[in-house]
C-alpha cells in the first residue's frame, strides 16, 4: 500500500514522501521504510500510484503549487499532478526529478487503461478561473 506520508527530518516544507506498508491478510500492516526521501520540495505526496507504462515504473502523485517550496516551483513550475520513472514499482522514487504533468487546474490524477487499452489519466478539476471547481473525474489524454 502506498500512503501519502511527512518525513521527521528534513525542512518543514519538503518532508512529503511516498510512505509504504505491507499486509498479508488486509487487516494488519507493517509500515515499511518511505519508497522516496525529503527534502525534495514537496510539502506532501497525495494520491500516490504507481504503473509500469511502455514497460517503465512511474510514480504519479499530486501537490499543489502552494505546497511546493520556492526552489521547486522555480525548477519545474506550478505543476499539481506530477509524475517521476523509477527501476522498480517499489522505487525507489528520486522525486527530486519530479516533472510536472498537469496546472493547478487538475488535481488527483489516476493512471487507467480505456477500453483499447491507451493509457489515460482522470482527474478532477480543481480550478477554474481560480475558483474551486471540484467536479468529477475528467478524462486526459
């Protein structure tokens, strides 16, 4: 299972990781070590999911600009739904290399296959016009 989770070290503002547990009857889980490190300009990691797409691990995850630290939005922009390629699906995830996929615009992006099998992403929309918007899954190609 992969959880959104807050680092102890780190800068305040960058201690967001991919937290990891395990469980073999679905009722108790051991907490493993976190599948990406601080300090990365993350506040937190939300909706974390990981795919193997085109025969490559990628970790998708969102945040949004205002929790990002000043350097990340510097590097890479205001990105919301971010996405990072890893070796394994259990990284671990150097998201430090994080690119952006989407704006502010969409927020909590799931990988799923259509019906002929094409990757695509839903998401909800969660601005517009700087407004909350908050509607249901939207399709991106």
């Amino acid at each position: 299972m992969l959880v959104t989770a807050r680092s102890r070290s780190g800068a305040v503002g960058q201690r967001g990781v991919v937290g990891h547990a395990r469980s073999a009857d679905l009722l108790r889980r051991q907490v493993q070590p976190p599948l990406s490190r601080p300090d990365t300009g993350f506040w937190h990691l939300e909706v974390p999911q990981v795919e193997v797409v085109a025969g490559r691990a990628v970790l998708i995850f969102s945040c949004l600009p205002g929790q990002l630290s000043p350097e990340r939005r510097a590097a890479s922009g205001p990105g919301a739904i971010w996405c990072v390629p890893a070796d394994s699906v259990l990284g671990p995830f150097d998201t430090g290399r994080a690119v952006p996929l989407t704006g502010e615009d969409l927020y909590s992006g799931r990988l799923v296959r259509d019906r002929a099998g094409q990757w695509v992403m839903l998401a909800f929309r969660n601005l517009k016009a700087g407004r909350f918007v908050g509607r249901s899954a939207t399709r991106c190609r």
